[in-house]
C-alpha cells in the first residue's frame, strides 16, 4: 500500500530543490565556474534532488510489493515498466544518476559544463518525474 504522506513529503523535497537550484544557477557555465559557492550549492541541490526521485522510486516500489532494483537507474526503469513514468523521463532519471554519483562519491572533478546544462535544461526532467508521479497517484 503506498504511503502518500510519506511521498508527498519527498515531492515536496524535490520541488524545494528544483526551486533551490533554479534560484541559484547562473545563465551561463563560465560563471558558473567562476563562482565556487554557487557551483556546490547548484551541484549539491541537483544531487539531492536526484536521490529524492530514487527515494519516490523506492518507496513505490517496495510498497507496491515490486521487485527490488539492483541499483538506482533499475528503480526508475522498473516504475517505467509499471507505468508511473515515461521512458522519457526514466531515461534522464538514468542519465541523472550519474551526476548524482560524481557529486555524492566525488569519483571526479565536477564538470561545470555538465551541472550547469543539468541545472539549466536538464531540470525539467525532475518536473516531469514529480507531475508524472502525482499523475499516477492520484489514479490511485
């Protein structure tokens, strides 16, 4: 059975992040770049922002008695095979999950270029995962 407070919660974190980054984002990379600050709050929100659509994922996953996905990009096709998501979006959410992994384990330098086309272009994939969510939530 789906928890809906505990999803409108994390919707609800999802959106402030969105907000967050769209707030903070500068209109081009190189200034991006130029400002430290900016860059690790942007890249930070993105990758909360990223890891509360695997959170959505997961709880939808496992309260809907699914079986569980091996990793995050498996969470976000395995929704997409249930019809919450389009396979649009589960295939920006996959490309998402790297950001999220080169932000949250450090596995590299961060690429300005790459958080800012995230933060800038990118981000309607995240509105698109919540309004496709919702969409299926309120079908239930």
């Amino acid at each position: 059975m789906v928890d809906w407070d505990l999803l409108a919660a994390k919707l609800a974190q999802l959106a402030d992040r969105v907000v967050r980054v769209r707030a903070i984002c500068p209109s081009s990379a190189l200034e991006l770049n130029a400002d430290r600050n900016a860059l690790d709050i942007v890249s930070f929100n993105l990758m909360l922002a990223v890891q509360s659509c695997a959170d959505v994922a997961g709880h939808i996953i496992a309260d809907e008695g699914w079986p569980p996905a091996a990793n995050l990009a498996g969470a976000f096709n395995c929704i997409r095979d249930h019809g919450v998501i389009t396979a649009e979006t589960a295939a920006a959410l996959c490309r998402a999950v790297a950001l999220r992994n080169v932000v949250a384990h450090g596995y590299a330098a961060i690429d300005t270029t790459m958080v800012h086309v995230a933060a800038t272009r990118g981000i309607v994939d995240l509105d698109a995962f919540a309004r496709e969510v919702a969409g299926w939530l309120a079908q239930r």
